[in-house]
C-alpha cells in the first residue's frame, strides 16, 4: 500500500516535469531573461538611493553576447546592452570590434556591482582582442564611458533588472 502511494506519487513529480520540460521546449512559455530589452535600476548599495535607470539591450545568447556593442557606432546617455550569463563567474570581456569606449559593470548573481572598468576602443592598428576587461558576474551592463562615474556607480551597489 505504501509502496503503491510513493510509486503513484513519483509517477506524478515525472510526469509534471516533463510537461514543463515540454512547454518550455516549444516556446509556449518564455522566461524572463529571453526578453530583447530590460530596464536596469542602479541603487546605492547604503542609502537605496537610486543612481541610475538603464534603458539596455538584453543579450542573452552564445552569438548576441560575442558580438556585443560591435556593431554599434555609438551608445546614448541612459542606454546600453546587459549581458546575460546563466551562473556567476569570473568574466572577462574584450573589446573586439568597438568603435567607442564604455563602462563595463560586472554584476554577481545577488545583484551587486562587483567591478567597475572603464574600456577603452581599439586604436588603429589594434584589434581590440587585446583590451581584456575581467570581474566576477552573472551579468554584465556596458554603458557609455564615464556614465558610472557621472551617476555616482561604485562597487557594492545593488542593481535591479526588469525585462521588457
């Protein structure tokens, strides 16, 4: 009798999770992350103050994270491209292709900023492979250079995402 419960009982977990499978499988379900755009909320890690609100790209992908801002001539105040990465790691990021500078904001899997660099573009001559920019993150905002300074952006503050 107890056997017969707990087989019934595992039968259901197994077939729940294959349905979930499943749906995620075909797109029925999307989640969040998979959004093209999200608003990033940049908070000061003592007060809760808000700093700053990103208006980002989301690039959630093996190819959109490789290609990143290369093929932009340029990034507006308030605006950038958020990496999205499925755990936290150490990261490291180059500036292959790049025709501006940037900030890259190294964010762990808490949401807090873990490293701030300021990149520069490749001069002629370089290629950019050679500009490597590393820090511990689950996600990555690169944003216009001098953008984290002008709105107060340090280490330890905390970042919220909300996909569009």
């Amino acid at each position: 009798m107890v056997f017969e419960r707990v087989w019934k009982a595992l039968l259901a977990v197994v077939a729940v999770s294959l349905l979930v499978f499943l749906v995620l499988q075909i797109g029925l379900v999307t989640p969040p992350w998979a959004e093209d755009r999200a608003e990033v909320r940049v908070l000061d890690g003592d007060t809760g103050d808000e700093l700053a609100t990103v208006e980002a790209e989301v690039a959630d992908t093996r190819a959109e994270r490789y290609t990143g801002l290369s093929d932009h001539d340029s990034l507006e105040e308030g605006h950038g491209m958020l990496f999205v990465h499925s755990s936290e790691r150490e990261r490291t990021y180059v500036m292959r292709g790049m025709e501006f500078d940037i900030d890259i904001i190294f964010i762990d899997a808490d949401g807090e900023i873990t490293t701030i660099e300021h990149a520069r573009a490749p001069e002629p001559g370089e290629d950019g492979n050679d500009l490597e920019y590393t820090g511990q993150a689950q996600w990555v905002l690169e944003v216009p250079r001098g953008y984290a300074n002008e709105t107060g952006m340090s280490a330890g503050d905390e970042v919220e995402i909300e996909y569009e």
